[in-house]
C-alpha cells in the first residue's frame, strides 16, 4: 500500500511540476488536464523562438520573430543626424511637410533639443538663402555695378528687391538687377545714386 502512495504522489508532484513549467512558458493548463494531456502540451513551449541575440530597439513582425529596428525607418532618429536626415527628406520634395512629418519633426527636435522653428530653417537652408548685399556708392561705371552673390548661378531663379530702409534712394535711382553670372549680380541705374545702397536677395537652389 505504501509503495502505491509513493507513487501516486511522485505522479501528483510531477505533474505539478509539468503544469508549473507550462504556464510559466505561457501555454495555459486546465485544472482537468491530466499529466499525458500536459505532455502533449510541450511542443508548444519548444517550438518558441530561441535566445533573442538582437540588441538596441526591438520589432516583432507578428510570426513570432524579433529584429533589431532600425533608426529613422521604424522609429524616429532623435540623433542631431537623424533629425537633419529628416529636414533633407521634407526639403527634397520642397513642398510643405505632411502632419506624419511634422509630428515626427517635432519629436526629434524635442528628443535632441531642436526647437520646432529650427525644422523650418533647416528646411530653407536647403531650399533658398536670402542675404543682403550693398550697393557702394562709388560702385557705378556708366551705370553699372556688378556685386558679389555666393549661390548665383546664370540660370537658378534670383529675387531681387531694395531693403526698406533704401526704398526712396533705390526708386529714385530707377535700379534694377539686369544680370546674373556665377555668384555675381549686375544692377542698372537711370541715375546715379549719391548713397550706398541695400538690396535683399532670394537665390533658389
């Protein structure tokens, strides 16, 4: 009789065992399941994915397997590099960013303590530059001054107005920008300014 109870509880005590090591692996165990039927529950523990030997940021891809994510594809690159990368991205397609951008934009930027404007000027750092040249008085030759504009291309599209606090000399002298070269503009006059004057430019890139 004893050896009977001996083996009844090594039985019971195994199968304690068994259903302990099966929930810890996340496979549920019924309180019915009789220690055969536990048994045959072990494949679903041996089939789990190995050791994980993936660092960093994790992704799953829903079948069980897990990979390294990676940065500025399947998560926000909060790098200086990563948030650049991003102001490149938007300003190639030079048009406004879409809401998924800008959120991401402004994410990055918190992350690597960009503030929100500096997106936008690193956006128009890519897209246009704006300076100020001044015209010297004593520049003109039969009408004429050439200065120098790093950026400018014979071809690339150039904006050219007076600076505000120029308007009435520059109106009055009739001067207009009548050529482009590389990193030069040439300006024109009807009368020769007295004073030097300021001009702002856009030069797209």
């Amino acid at each position: 009789m004893g050896n009977v109870q001996g083996e009844i509880d090594r039985i019971s005590g195994a199968k304690t065992t068994l259903g302990d090591y099966l929930a810890s692996n996340g496979v549920s165990v019924g309180d019915g399941d009789k220690i055969d039927t536990m048994a045959g529950k072990l494949a679903s523990v041996t089939e789990k994915q190995d050791k994980i030997a993936a660092s960093g940021i994790l992704k799953g891809d829903g079948k069980g397997n897990i990979t390294a994510a990676t940065a500025g594809s399947d998560y926000v690159d909060v790098s200086a590099a990563g948030f650049a990368a991003l102001a490149d991205k938007i300003a190639v397609k030079n048009e406004a960013p879409t809401d998924e951008e800008y959120y991401l934009a402004q994410t990055a930027g918190a992350c690597c303590r960009r503030p929100t404007s500096y997106l936008a000027e690193s956006i128009k750092s890519k897209l246009f530059k704006t300076v100020c040249v001044t015209l010297p008085a004593d520049g003109w030759t039969d009408a004429s001054q050439s200065v120098s504009v790093e950026g400018v291309t014979e071809s690339n599209d150039v904006f050219v107005t007076y600076a505000p606090e120029s308007r009435a000399a520059w109106r009055e002298a009739d001067v207009y920008c009548c050529e482009q070269g590389t990193d030069t503009l040439t300006f024109s006059c009807e009368n020769v300014p007295t004073a030097a004057l300021k001009a702002n430019v856009i030069v797209l890139k």
